[in-house]
C-alpha cells in the first residue's frame, strides 16, 4: 500500500511521471512481496539477550553477515562513486543491505526494553550497547543514500524498489538468523520462490522500461506495426495495377489480363 500510495503521490505532487509498464511492474512487485511475506513462516521466540547473542553467534549468520558487510563496502568505497550516479540499484542497494542490520538491531533493542521492564540488567549486558551503536550507524547511513537516489532518480521509482529489496533482504536475514527454513513447509517454499521471482520481474518492468512514453491512451499506437501490407487482388476481370514507386501514378503502366 505504502508503495502505491507514494508512486501515485509523486506524480500528483511532484510532477514525476510513471508509465504504464512501471505501475504493472510495481503492482508485481507488491504481489510477489506480499506472497513472500504470507509464505514466510513466524520468527522463532527469542526472550533474552542471551538467546539472541547465542543465534548471532552461530556459523552461518556470521558467514551471511560478512557477506553482507563486504557487499556493502565494495558498493559503497568502489560503485557508488562510479555508477552511484547512474545507476538506481546501486543507492538503493546499500540501504536494503543495511536495512539487515538496523532491523536486526531494533528487534534485539525490542527484547532488551522487555527485559529492562522486567527487572532484568540489560544496561550491564555488551549486547545492548553494540546494537544500539549498529542501529544508529545503519539507519544514518540509510538516510544518507536514501536522500542521494531521491536527488537524483525519479521518486516514484525510488521507494518501490526500495521497498522491494528492503523486503527481500529483512526476510532471508529473519530466516538466517533465526533459522525459519528448518521449520518451512514444501508449499512455503515454492510459495517464496515464486514470490522472489515476481518481485524480480516487477523490479526489471520498474527499471527496464521506466524511460518508455507507454499509458493507456498510446497503446494502441505503440501496438500497431506501423504501414499495413499492400492487398494483392487476384481477379482477372479487374484491372492490376504494378506497384513502381518510381513511377508516378498517372504515368503507370496498366496490364489487361484476358
């Protein structure tokens, strides 16, 4: 809703225009996001800091979380400067993969204000301090190159891929982390891949597309194969006309067929 409300939005208020490609690539979009997130199955409940510092821990968010940490410095110190200014993807990007550690930083913040609540000593614990310092880092680095796409693309194709690769990153991070595929059924499964592939789909219509004059009121114009063929008449009591271009119409020969 979020992401049709500010494609409709932008281009009442602030002029920007949306063709009719990028508003089926962004209802695709919305579809396969909402797919994903119905297919995907329910957090595992983590109560404690110690919990979630154990799952933090473990081998595979480590490795994910490493991957994530390279793939944002390389587009952040190498493409951004680069291709930042060209590219859509490559802002956007960044503040999808940041957006793993900030939601991961507000969901370990959520447990530890229940625990402070609870008598628990939450201050003393490491855990807080270090998630309170990722969330502030991550959400002023989203900001930052949030802004930077808004200055430069058209908004009404910045929030919904946005949207769409902020929502795919949260997901596979939520299902890392806390080990959501364990539990995941076959038609889950299939549920999320087809759901990923929409998204793909209306992102590509989004970006592809986003330069072509195609609405509802041209379509036809743009469907048309431009001059219709010349009709052959095959009728031997009527007069056949060649067709010579380089003669003009009164000088034309005309052949009688008897």
């Amino acid at each position: 809703f979020c992401v049709l409300c500010s494609a409709i939005l932008s281009s009442y208020l602030l002029g920007e225009r949306l063709n009719l490609l990028g508003k089926l690539g962004c209802m695709l979009s919305l579809v396969g996001s909402t797919v994903m997130v119905i297919h995907a199955p329910e957090d595992e409940e983590v109560t404690t800091l110690d919990e979630l510092l154990s799952k933090m821990k473990e081998p595979g968010f480590l490795t994910y979380a490493a991957i994530l940490l390279a793939v944002c410095f390389l587009l952040i110190f190498y493409l951004a400067p680069r291709y930042g200014q060209s590219n859509i993807l490559i802002y956007l990007t960044i503040c999808s993969v940041i957006g793993a550690f900030s939601v991961s930083s507000v969901k370990g913040l959520g447990i530890a204000i229940k625990g402070f609540f609870a008598g628990r000593p939450v201050l003393q614990h490491p855990l807080t301090w270090i998630l309170v310092i990722t969330l502030v880092a991550s959400i002023t680095t989203q900001i930052n190159y949030l802004n930077k796409s808004l200055d430069i693309f058209n908004t009404s194709l910045v929030f919904p891929i946005y949207y769409v690769l902020f929502t795919t990153i949260v997901i596979t991070t939520s299902v890392i982390l806390f080990k959501e595929w364990v539990t995941m059924t076959v038609v889950d499964i299939i549920g999320t891949v087809c759901g990923f592939l929409t998204i793909i789909l209306g992102v590509f219509l989004l970006h592809a597309f986003k330069d072509m004059d195609v609405s509802l009121g041209n379509l036809p114009q743009v469907l048309q194969s431009g001059q219709q063929a010349p009709v052959t008449r095959d009728d031997k009591n009527i007069l056949i006309e060649v067709d010579n271009s380089s003669i003009a119409p009164e000088d034309k020969p005309k052949v009688f067929t008897i």
